[in-house]
C-alpha cells in the first residue's frame, strides 16, 4: 500500500471515529440525505440525460447504500462507488450485479473509466473529508460525458454557535474533558472547510457549469447540480 493512501486512510478512520459505527450511522442517516427532494432533483436534472446503458459514479460511496438504491431504480445502469477506507470497502462487499467498486484515494484518483464515459456522478458528504478536492473534480471532468451532471451534496462553513447547537457535547462546561473538546473542535474544522460559494468557485475553474446550488440545514449543509461544459 501506498503511503500517501496510508496517511488518507489514518486521516479518515480519526474523522469517522469508529469505523463500524460510522457505517452503521451513514446507514441509519442514508434516507435523510438522498431523501424525497433529492429524488425529485434526480428526475429532474439526471434522469433526461441518462444513456440507455449509464454509468453513475459514486465519490466516497461508504457501505455503497446509493449504489444499490440506484441500480434498483435503474437496472440498466453500471454504478460503480469510489472509496479507500477499508471498513467501508468491507460494507460494500457483496454488491449485486451491476454494481462495482473502485478502490481509490480520491486525492489523485486516476480512475480505470475512459474520457467522456459517465453519465452522472454524486458526492455525498465527501469532499469536506478530503485535503484538496481539486484532483476529484478534475478527474470528474474527464470522466463525465459533456452535459453530465456532477451532484454535490456537503457540509459547508456556518458559525461555531450553530455547529454547537447540533452538537451533544457542552462545550463550556468545565467539567467537559480536553480530549473531547479537541475532537468537538477538529471536527468544526473538518466540517466548515468550504463555503457554498467556494464549492461552486471550483466547479466553475474544473470545466463545470453550475446549474443550481442551495444552502440547507440551517446554511450548515450545502447541495449543488453542475454540468460538465
Ligand atoms: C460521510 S461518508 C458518506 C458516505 C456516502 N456517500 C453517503 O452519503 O451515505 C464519506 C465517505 O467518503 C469516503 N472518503 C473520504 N475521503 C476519501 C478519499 N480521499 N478517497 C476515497 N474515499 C474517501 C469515506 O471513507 C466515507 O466512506
């Protein structure tokens, strides 16, 4: 193994905390995030551009939940999940036919997938996890056909009273260990890396058009459509 990949994997497995109860909250969590109104965006701006036989990509798939929710409503499709982290890549065992893994570090992903080749990709609470998405973004643009659609949904910056409203921890009680409160406060950091409008500010320098992009959860969270110019 690479020790580059080493290092994402260290980095990911102190972000997630506990690996096997990571998987089971992105399980638990699944239909909060790709939920009614991400369904509607799916028909709406994915769905018309979809080949006969597509290719949906999946950035950080996790236990690969999307891939298979995907190939059940679109079996002609190939879904492939991109991921590094060897508890999820565990999860995502056992995917039926149609569905397939990549194992990669999405840092410098160089995928086996030919230029012009996918139809539509999602990154779903992913890229915040990553030190530079740049590489990701630049690949996608390779890979997706032109008038592909590229969905992002993430975490997105907010003020620290609003990530501490939604957190268990009471940051200003005395009583609260150090190490808690240095993880509480990492995580603020992972979670607040970019602003929606830095997102879309990549998108737009990697090839993309941005076609939508709204704040949600309070402005914490942030969901964006953008197409492959
Ligand atoms: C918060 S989980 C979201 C899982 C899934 N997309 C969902 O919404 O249910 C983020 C996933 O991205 C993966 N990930 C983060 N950084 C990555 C990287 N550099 N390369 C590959 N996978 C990565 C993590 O291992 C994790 O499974």
């Amino acid at each position: 193994m690479s020790h580059k990949l080493q290092q994402t994997q260290d980095m990911l497995a102190k972000h997630h905390r506990d690996g096997e109860a990571f998987v089971q909250l992105m399980k638990d969590t699944y239909t909060g995030r790709f939920n009614e109104d991400f369904w509607a965006l799916w028909n709406t701006h994915i769905v018309p551009i979809l080949s006969e036989s597509p290719v949906i990509l999946d950035l950080g798939t996790g236990p690969g939940t999307f891939l298979r929710d995907v190939h059940e409503r679109h079996p002609e499709a190939r879904a492939i999940g991109v991921e590094c982290a060897e508890y999820m890549l565990e999860a995502a065992s056992n995917l039926p036919e149609g569905c397939d893994i990549i194992t990669a570090d999405l840092h410098d992903p160089h995928l086996a997938l030919a230029d012009n080749s996918v139809d539509a990709v999602v990154a779903s609470v992913v890229l915040h996890e990553m030190h530079q998405p740049v590489r990701t973004l630049q690949e996608m643009q390779r890979c997706l056909k032109p008038g592909g659609i590229f969905y992002i949904m993430d975490w997105v910056r907010a003020p620290l009273a609003q990530y501490l409203a939604n957190s268990e921890l009471a940051a200003f009680d005395r009583q609260t260990p150090e190490n808690a409160l240095e993880d509480l406060f990492i995580h603020f950091i992972e979670h607040n890396r970019f602003s929606i409008d830095d997102l879309a500010f990549m998108l737009e320098n990697t090839g993309f058009c941005v076609l939508e992009k709204t704040l949600l959860k309070e402005g914490r969270m942030a969901r964006l459509v953008a197409e492959k110019k």
